[in-house]
C-alpha cells in the first residue's frame, strides 16, 4: 500500500513541485504587500489555467 503511494506521488512529483512553489511566490508577494499579492494570484491562474488546457491537450 505505501509502495503505491509512493508511486502515484512520484508520478505527479513535478505537478507537485510546481504548485508548491507557485503558492510559496503569492506567499511571499503578500508579504510584499496586499496587492503584489492579489496580481500574484490572478498571474499564477493564468498560468495554471494555460498549462491545464495544455495537458488537457495532450489526451
């Protein structure tokens, strides 16, 4: 059971990765202050509806 578990997170690492890092950005870019923060999220929604309709795509 953990051995699946451990595939299926090493098959979605990357996706992982990247989502990690893109929350870790608006994080920070709140702590710059509240509107870095806000463009940051609508920035990061672009960018994640751009790479779904990528990989939605790619079936």
């Amino acid at each position: 059971m953990i051995n699946n578990l451990f595939k299926w997170i090493w098959q979605y690492f990357d996706v992982l990765c990247f989502l990690a890092a893109l929350i870790f950005a608006v994080w920070g870019c709140f702590l710059l202050s509240f509107t870095a923060g806000v463009f940051s999220i609508a920035v990061g929604l672009v960018i994640l509806g751009y790479l779904s309709e990528k990989i939605a795509n790619l079936h």
